[in-house]
C-alpha cells in the first residue's frame, strides 16, 4: 500500500491562492506553493497536469470568492442594487491581487465585457428593488458593470483614491441617471 499523501489538492489550491493574493498571478508558480506548503514541487504535479490546469482552479477558486463578496448583504444599503456595486469595488479594494487575475488578466481565457459575470443574479435585483427588466435591465447592467468596474481598476492600480462616500454617490447618481435615460 502506498503511503498516505501529507500535501491535499485542496492545500495546494489554497497555498496557490494565498501566493495570487500575496504576490500576484505573475509569481504563481510551483515553487512558490511549494515554498509556501514547504514541501517539494512534487505534489504540485502529482495533482496537477502542469501549471495552466492549476491557473485554471485558482481562477475558478478566485471567482467562488468573488461571488461570495458580491452577494453579501449590505445593511448600509437600502438597494440591494447599490449594495452590488459597492461590493465589487470593495473586492478590489481588498483582494487587490485576486481581482487582477478576475478582471486585468488574460487567465481566466474569456472577454470579461461578455462573460456577463453575475449577470442573472444583478438583473434579479434591478427588477426586484427598481421593477426594471428586458433590454433596459440588460443595457444598466452593461453600464452600470463598466462604471463600477472603472472605479475598481483605478482603485486597484492606485491611479486614483475614492472615500467610501465618493464612490456610493458616484454610483447614486450614475444609476439613477441610467434609470430615467429614455430609449434604452
């Protein structure tokens, strides 16, 4: 009988994120998590095919946490909607690393604009808190996702500072400007 593996898929999977979130997707590499589980690079291998199979869970691991963030409630909200918009930029805010390798990288292999992230939980909410639904519904999200996504990207590359306050108005104003456009 072989002996029992001491290094788990789901440790290296955690030990890859944790380098992502540390040093960014540039220094994910085998010996990274291997330092980081201090171990060799073996086990990285012995679960993984190479290393894009491994980029490939983190980037999915990745978008399990953004998910999570995106849907927390938001008792400072009184639109679930805003709420939405001001978890984005706080997951940029505080996972820095991670929504680069989400959003600014080419690992996740997809056109961010039209993989519609999140896209039928938002337009739930657009319908459930402002009654907006089809194409008006579908033409905020698109916008509402660029703006926010603006902000978030300046924010993570430190090309510009937002106070809290900033950002909920910039949002306010941009969301209720998109409501009240006509011929959407």
């Amino acid at each position: 009988m072989p002996p029992k593996a001491k290094i788990s898929r789901e440790k290296i999977l955690s030990a890859a994120v944790d380098v992502v979130r540390e040093r960014g997707a540039e220094n994910l590499t085998a010996k990274a998590i291997a330092a980081k589980l201090k171990c060799s690079t073996q086990p990285v291998f012995w679960y993984y095919e190479n290393m894009e199979a491994l980029k490939r869970d983190v980037f999915g691991e990745a978008m399990a946490r953004f998910s999570i963030r995106l849907r927390a409630p938001r008792p400072d909200c009184a639109s679930p909607y805003m709420g939405v918009g001001l978890n984005y930029i706080a997951f940029a805010t505080e996972e820095k690393e991670l929504f680069k390798l989400l959003f600014m990288s080419g690992i996740g292999g997809r056109d961010m604009l039209s993989s519609n992230v999140e896209r039928e939980y938002i337009l739930e909410l657009m319908e459930r808190s402002d009654s907006v639904t089809g194409a008006k519904a579908e033409n905020i999200y698109r916008e509402m996702w660029l703006f926010s996504h603006g902000i978030a990207a300046m924010t993570v590359t430190d090309t510009a500072r937002f106070t809290g306050e900033e950002i909920r108005n910039m949002l306010s104003r941009v969301y209720r400007g998109l409501l009240t456009r006509d011929n959407m």
